[in-house]
C-alpha cells in the first residue's frame, strides 16, 4: 500500500487508453501501442446508461477503505480492503483488512474485520491480495508499520471470512542489492503450474517503487521455503512521466493465454493513475500505451486526486471487472469503485 458525501461520478465515453469507445465500449480511433518497460454501502449514482459502484467504510468515523480485492466463494463476492488505525488511544490500534460481500458486484456490505493474525503483523496488516484456489479463499497480504522490513503474509479460509495464518509468515521478502527488502502490494496468479507472487518493492533508498516477482508449486503450502525469486532486476518500473517514482500494486488477469498486469503509476494522490502491461511468460513486460488506461478524474469529479491500487476479478460469466481506489481530497476519504474491462486486438479498454 503506497502511501464527504459530495462526488461526481466520471461518466466518460472513453477507455482512456488513447483509443476512445462509444457507450458500448466499441472501438472508435486508435494511436500507438506497445511501450516496453461500521461501513455502509454509498449511493450509486446514474449518467446515462452506465452506472457506478461506490462503497466506503466508515468504521472510523469517515469513509475509507482502499486496497480491494474480490472473489467469488459459493455463489457470493467477497471484497477485501484496508481500514486505517481509529487514532483513539486505544491499545493495538493500525491497520486492519475489512471483509464485505455482495450478490451483484455493486452492493456491499461489511461482514467482518481482520485483526492481526501472526506476530510479524502485530502493527497492522493490509493491502491484500486475493485468489480462490480448490475452494479455499487464500488471501496475500502485507504486514504495515516496519519500513524497509514489510513484507508478505498468507492466510487462508474455507469460508471469506475467518482466516488461518500460514505458520511460516512472513512468507516472502525479496533480496538483492537492487532492492530494500521490502515487499507489498501482493497479487497472485497460476501460470504453467506455478503460482507466481508480484510484490512492490523501492530501491536501496527507499525512494522509487517498483515491481518484482516470486513463485511458488502450485500444489504447496505456499510457506516461507517454497517461494523462489524469479528476478534479480525490477520487472516493471518508473519510466513514463506520469509514472513519477512509482509503480506498485499489481493486479494480474489472463486474457486470450497472455497475462495482462495493471497497475497503479506514481505515489498515492500525485495523482496515482492506472496502466496496463502485457506478458507472454510472466516476466518480460510491455506496457500497451504510454497513457493511463485509467486516469484520475478532472476536476470536482470523486477521484480527481487519484484512481489508483487496482485489482482485477474475472466473473464466471467470463466479464472482467476493474477494481480501483479513489478520492477527491487528496486522501482524506478513500472510496472503492468498479469499471467493466472491454478487450479490442488484446488491448483492454476501460468501460464509462
């Protein structure tokens, strides 16, 4: 995790990949390609024939939740997000991972709160990352408050909601003198029988974010001795001006046997926009514009300060789904949001 009630949603008729769409998400134009490199639900609100979803929790006393990640768990979605420390006094206050669960991908509703589960995330745990493998909800999450010696963490449950801590955590932290050490921001995806880990890391300053990536058997237990780093480099990393020092928070799909990596460009609220990358193994990347395919919003719109930490579900029905943070304070309020994923010639296109 990089660091009101009054919103406007975005109802833009474009995908915002240099390529613009009409209300159905059809392809209009084209310009260069391929660059290397409690809580309660908020009202939905209508322009034209698209809608939004808006959730936020408000458990502390204003609306923030960021960080989402989804799954479908016995005909029923589950949202994963981070909550802030309540900054009470209380004892063992940080950050925490709320749990919320819909039947149609719009409406949530707050089911419960993930409290630390292992030593290491003692000061808070966040960020998580989500994927449901033989009918078990494993969850990939970051602990929070330890600088340079972050690192990721494993729990799984039969039922989204009450969680077992894998005994190893941490279960990865990246080495070499390329990076700090540190690791968020995880996102999990099989590939050719592996399950490959993406982490955020910075460099020996710890000034600039980057990408980096781990695997796993996808038959094993996913503990501490079963991860094998896959890079001595970054994998993807700060390159574009809107990237700024800041690439991080992966969010991996397939589409047509290649694997698409989104991801959020630059630090929280700089703006933090979204990009998009494509690989053919995992490790080689090249990004599919030199734009965002998801930018902040303009001005008085609800995430004119950043649309941000992405993550993607892809539903049974074969729809693919992005999910994004936002906010238009620069970071008072934080709000999770929904945009459907069109795919044109490999490209995704974000829908209105």
């Amino acid at each position: 995790m990089g660091l009101g009630t009054g919103w406007a949603l975005a109802g833009r008729d474009r995908c915002e990949l240099g390529r613009h769409c009409d209300a159905k998400g059809d392809m209009l134009a084209a310009r260069p390609l391929l660059r290397r490199g409690g809580a309660t639900p908020l009202p939905i609100q209508h322009k034209g024939p698209t809608h939004m979803m808006m959730f936020a929790d408000s458990s502390r006393g204003k609306p923030f939740s960021k960080d989402p990640a989804v799954v479908e768990l016995g005909g029923q979605y589950f949202l994963y997000y981070s909550v802030p420390p309540f900054k009470d006094g209380r004892d063992d206050d940080g950050w925490r991972i709320g749990v919320a669960t819909s039947q149609d991908l719009d409406a949530w509703e707050k089911v419960s709160e993930l409290a630390p589960l292992s030593p290491c995330d003692a000061k808070g745990l966040c960020a998580p990352g989500a994927i449901v493998l033989g009918d078990r909800v494993h969850l990939f999450y970051q602990t929070y408050g330890n600088g340079a010696d972050d690192a990721i963490c494993h729990a799984t449950s039969d039922d989204g909601i009450t969680f077992i801590p894998n005994s190893t955590n941490p279960i990865f932290s990246p080495t070499g003198d390329w990076n700090s050490g540190r690791a968020i921001d995880a996102d999990v995806i099989v590939h050719d029988g592996k399950l490959l880990l993406y982490f955020s890391t910075r460099d020996p300053d710890m000034r600039v974010q980057m990408t980096g990536v781990a695997a796993a058997p996808v038959d094993s237990g996913y503990c501490r001795g079963d991860w094998v780093q896959l890079c001595n480099e970054s994998i993807l990393q700060p390159e574009l001006p809107w990237e700024g020092e800041c690439i991080e928070a992966s969010a991996l799909c397939r589409h047509d046997g290649r694997l698409y990596m989104f991801y959020g460009g630059a630090y929280n609220n700089a703006p933090q926009q979204i990009g998009c990358a494509v690989s053919d193994d995992g490790l080689s990347w090249e990004r599919v514009s030199d734009t965002p395919i998801l930018p902040n919003g303009a001005p008085g719109e609800w995430n004119h300060s950043e649309s941000g930490h992405p993550f993607v579900f892809e539903a049974a029905d074969g729809t693919y789904h992005l999910f994004f943070q936002g906010n238009d304070d620069k970071g008072k309020t934080w709000y999770l949001s929904r945009k459907e994923i069109a795919w044109h010639d490999g490209i995704p296109c974000i829908q209105p």
